[in-house]
C-alpha cells in the first residue's frame, strides 16, 4: 500500500526565529520593547502537548500585535534544569513588509544578551521529520491557546455587563 504524505499548512503563516540568550524571560522582553518601541505583553503560560522526551514543554508566552495584519510572539522555555543559554522562540504571525522585517531583525541581533538569533526553515524538506512535528505542534498549539484565551477573555468580558 502506498505512502500517504500528510502536510500541515499551519506553518505557512508563520515564521519562527531561534533566539538564544542569558536573560530572564522578563528582561529579555523589556529589552525587546525598548529597542523596538513594542509593548510585549506576558500572556498566560502555554503548555506543548506533543513533544519528545528533550524538548521543552512549557514556555512562557509575550505577544505584540503590530498592526491587524502581523503579530509578534516570544515564547521562553521552562525548564527544571539549569540551562546556560535558553533558545526562545521569537515568532511572526501574519505578514510585514520585507525592509521592515530585516530592521526588526537587525535590531534584535544587536541587543545585548542576545547570543544568536536565526531563522529556522520550517518549510525546508530536508529537515528531520522530528523538527517538523515538534514546530507543527508548536504552531498548532499556539493557536490553540490563543484561541482559549480569546474565548476566557470574551466569556470574562459578557459576565461584566
């Protein structure tokens, strides 16, 4: 019996940047927003459900909206283990001029305390099947998340009228 190849399409509205960096999640942030002139918000803790045994699990979860067209998240691993240089996920959603994208870029890899920054091709077919499922879970249970907290938000919102 032949193959059946499933593809996602979750991913193609996102682009996923590794980050690694000595700086708590908090000052990390206000670092971002300084530089940027942004106002990234802690959002709640989002929590993978489909990950393999050495991947992180939990994150704390920033958002930034730019504008109704592009959104802009960091998600900044949990761990019990002391990690010396985290890889945070600084993710966009949506889209953006391309002079924009690389001045937001190049103003990330000059912050101070960031290590490395880089893209991660999720879209690139010669990647590990490993890579693909861990970012299509990231992906999907972002939205998925995101899509509580505007339901929790709503229903909050209703209860105090």
């Amino acid at each position: 019996m032949p193959k059946t190849l499933i593809e996602s399409e979750l991913n193609e509205n996102y682009r996923i940047y590794s980050l690694s960096t000595d700086l708590p999640d908090y000052k990390l942030c206000y670092s971002l927003n300084r530089q940027l002139k942004w106002d990234f918000r802690r959002r709640s803790h989002l929590h993978l459900t489909f990950v393999k045994k050495n991947s992180p699990r939990q994150f704390s979860l920033f958002q930034y909206e730019l504008d109704q067209f592009a959104r802009f998240f960091l998600l900044y691993p949990f761990s019990e283990q002391i990690i010396v240089l985290p890889n945070c996920f600084f993710i966009l959603q949506g889209c953006i001029h391309l002079s924009t994208e690389q001045k937001i870029l190049e103003t990330i890899r000059w912050i101070d305390g960031i290590h490395s920054f880089y893209f991660i091709d999720i879209q690139n077919p010669n990647a590990s099947s490993a890579i693909h499922d861990f970012f299509d879970s990231l992906i999907y249970d972002l939205e998925y998340h995101l899509l509580q907290l505007d339901v929790s938000r709503a229903a909050n919102a209703m209860i105090r009228y």
